[in-house]
C-alpha cells in the first residue's frame, strides 16, 4: 500500500490543527490549505507549509477540488487527509485526489458513494442484517406512494433527503394534511442543497436516544472501539457527546457492534467508520454511516487511549488493525461543542478574540484552534472548540467537565458557554444522556 512523506490537509479550523498534531506524531510533514479569509488561522502557523487556494466563499477554496490538487502539486504533498465537513464525503474528491496519484484517507471512493447516500446505505444496511427504522424501501415516485406508504407507518414521520447531512434536509410530518406540502418542501430544498431531490420516508420515533459506534478498519477485518452517546442535540446539531454511552441494554448493544463490524468486513471498507443509530425500547435502529473522522472522536480516543487521526493515517499506509486484545477501554469521557454564535438568536458570531481563559487539571482536553487576536471569519463553521472531560466514571467525568467550563471564558466574541453550562447541571443529564429532545425541552422551560 501507498507510503507517503507530506499530508495536504484540505480543512480549517480546528479539526486541521488536529490532523497536524497526529501527522507530526508519525513524523510526516504537513501542507496547510488556507482561504484569504484564513491567512492568520492557527492551522496555518502550525503546519510546516501552507498554500492560499482561493477566497472566502468555501465554495471558491475550501471546495474547490481543482484549487486543492494544484495546492498538492506545488506543495509537494503525496496524500490529502479531508477531516470532516467540505469534502469528506465526496466520492469525486476521492477519486480525483486518487487519479493524480496520491493517497486519500479515507475509504475508497466507491464504498464512500454506497454509504454517502442514506437511502442506499439503508438497502446496504438492510442486506447486512441490521435494523432500520420502518419506512422507504426505495426512493418515493408519486405523491400516491407516498400517501400509501404514510399511511402504512403512522405519523409523525420524517422526509429525509437521501443526499441530506449535518442536520439539513428532513422535516417532520405529523399528519396526513401537511404530508404533500412537506414532501414538496423538502423536493425542492434537495435539489437546491445538493443537486439531488431524491427522497424517502421513514418513522419518527419520538423519544429516541442517538447511539452510535466507532469502528477501526484495514479492509480485512475491522474492530468496533465502543459506543457514544450524541442525544443533547439542538435542530439535529449535537451539543454533548459521551463515551461510552451509558445505560445501554449490554447484549443488545455487543450484537449491534458485531454486525457492524461484519458489515465493514463484507463492504471491504478501509479507514475509520461511525455507525449511527437511533435507540428506544432497548432496541437499536440504523440511521447512517459516516465514512469519516467526527467531531466526537475525541471522547472515544479518551476512553481507549488511541489516537485516532494517526490511526486513520496508519490505515491509509497500508498498516493493520491493532489487535483486539489492545482494545481495553477505561472511564468515562465527555465533550462539549463551543460554538461561536448568538445563543439567543442562534446567529454565527464573528469578532475578535479578546481574552480568553482556559481551564485545566486532570482529564482537561481542550481542542481548539482560538488564540487571543484571532478573528473569527463568518463564513464558515461556528465550532471553535472542544471542551472535553475524562474520569473514572460518569460522576467524575460530568463534574471535571462542569468545573472546566466555569473555568473556560472566551471575550469578544458570542458564544454558547452559558447554554452548555446549563446543559451539563440539569438532572435529566445527570442520570444518563436523555432522549434526543432534552435540549428543546430545557430550554422551553427557562
Ligand atoms: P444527518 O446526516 O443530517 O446528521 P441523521 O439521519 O444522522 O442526519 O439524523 C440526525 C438526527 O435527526 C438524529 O440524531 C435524530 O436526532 C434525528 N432523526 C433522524 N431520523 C429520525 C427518526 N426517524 N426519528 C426521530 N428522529 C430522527
């Protein structure tokens, strides 16, 4: 398999500053991509070298699949790491980053586009023994199928967009009357969104939890490094996340992970994976696979002690897994997203850093790409960090991660801190993660 020497790293932000940590870790020189937005992000003076690939807009650099090889090119990189978010999901990118000769890590591009579509991965899913949430076996045609099939699963239901991702592209129907207007509603926001109106029904459970599990492949064998838990959740957005999930139905749950695993092995899939689930009534329902690294990889690094972007790059040169018996999970690790926006309005915020305070002690993990001075650009993402807690249970985990975020104070800019501390004292969380709408109803009872 491919060696490489330079990483392109083709993202922003924090998970870049990320993948530049795990690549100096395996001693590999890294290239930073940046927008004009971006000239004095952190990423770009970390990394050994960095390339300007275009203007702010994300569709002008930071997507801009052709503006990224020539920043190969000239930079020397021999493999790309994606991250997540802008094109980590693009099969095309994969592919074209393939055709000029380099290495991409992540999955290769023909399983990622059978995966990367949620109404295929749910019929790939289907065929591998998993359980799916009842709804479309196949994309809806007519307004009188869906009707038919509406009918058949009880509302509420949900529309999603097979092309749909990070929380954009469903909407709930709670009866029959709003059903046509929905599906009409949701047609056109695809095909605007992502070039593809094709869309399907399912259920909507209504007090689910969100379960998901990290796998580890080599495109042999693959290994399922334990669950999380992602159900503080505000419009699909996750806030929270915790390793492992807890309070799950333990047979349940090891037969859940063997069959991902089993999946991953027949798909032949190389990289890491997320499966996700909805869970209620102890039984697990298959949503989606992410064919990249998330942004809740941190809690489980915590938890097994691996690293896993330098296990991504290690699986993309070829490497195998790391044995079973080296998978000895510990404790508790819990995360919670900064973003930077108007909690109120829930606007992006922009501005300049002006202070910024930050919290430490045992188990403290704070991954982030802000330093004093630094000037938020508003077109992109609104995470700017990630608080993180580890501890040798819940209890320790949850009061470590309470004590860090009364310590963590960023000025000049809005930012959630507030909502997430809130968030983390409330009794509902307190006993294990509630279901997926804790958040909405804490905040309606302010
Ligand atoms: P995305 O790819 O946009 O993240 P997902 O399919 O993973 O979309 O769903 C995101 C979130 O939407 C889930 O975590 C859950 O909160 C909610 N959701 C999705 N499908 C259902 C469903 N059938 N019933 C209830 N909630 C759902």
């Amino acid at each position: 398999m491919a060696q490489f020497r330079r990483v392109l790293v083709a993202n922003r932000g924090e998970i870049a500053v990320r993948i530049i940590r795990a690549c100096r870790q395996l001693g590999l020189e890294t290239l930073a991509v940046f927008s004009s937005a971006d000239r004095h992000s952190l990423h770009v003076q970390l990394a050994d070298s960095a390339l300007c690939i275009g203007p702010p807009a994300a569709q002008d650099s930071y997507l801009n699949i052709p503006a990224l090889l020539t920043a190969a090119r000239l930079g020397g990189a021999d493999a790309v790491h994606p991250g997540y978010g802008f094109l980590a999901e693009s099969p095309a990118f994969a592919e074209a980053v393939c055709r000029s000769g380099l290495t991409f890590i992540g999955p290769d591009a023909a399983v990622m586009a059978r995966l990367g579509d949620k109404l295929c991965a749910r019929q790939t899913m289907a065929g591998l023994g998993l359980p799916l949430i009842p709804g479309s076996d196949d994309a809806i045609t007519s307004m009188e199928q869906a009707k038919h099939l509406a009918q058949k699963l009880g509302y509420p239901l949900i529309i999603k967009a097979s092309a749909g991702g990070g929380g954009r592209g469903m909407k709930v129907v709670s009866g029959p009357t709003e059903l046509e207007q929905a599906l009409a509603l949701t047609r056109a926001e695809a095909k605007a969104g992502f070039g593809n109106d094709s869309l399907y029904l399912e259920r909507y459970l209504t007090t689910p939890r969100h379960i998901e599990f990290q796998l580890l492949c080599d495109g042999k064998a693959a290994l399922c490094l334990g669950s999380r838990d992602c159900s503080a959740q505000r419009r699909h957005q996750k806030l929270i996340e915790e390793a492992p999930a807890p309070g799950l139905d333990a047979a349940e749950s090891a037969r859940i992970s063997a069959l991902c695993e089993q999946a991953c092995v027949e798909l032949g899939y190389c990289g890491v994976a997320t499966f996700e689930f909805l869970y209620q009534d102890r039984q697990f329902f298959f949503i989606e696979v992410n064919t990249r690294i998330q942004v809740e990889h941190t809690v489980t690094e915590m938890v097994t002690g691996m690293d896993l972007l330098a296990w991504q790059l290690k699986l993309a040169r070829g490497e195998p897994l790391p044995p079973r018996s080296a998978l000895l999970p510990s404790g508790h690790a819990i995360e919670c997203r900064i973003n930077a926006e108007d909690p109120e309005r829930q606007l992006p915020g922009t501005g300049t850093v002006t202070g910024l305070r930050l919290p430490g002690g045992p188990g403290i993990r704070w991954d982030s790409h802000l330093y004093p001075g630094y000037a938020i650009p508003s077109q992109y993402d609104s995470l700017v960090g990630k608080l993180i807690a580890w501890g040798e249970d819940r209890d320790q985990a949850l009061s470590r991660l309470q004590q860090a975020l009364a310590e963590l104070d960023i000025k000049g800019i809005h930012n959630n801190i507030t909502l997430q501390r809130r968030l983390l004292v409330s009794p509902e969380l307190a006993q294990q993660m509630p279901d997926i709408h804790f958040v909405e109803r804490l905040l309606e009872t302010q």
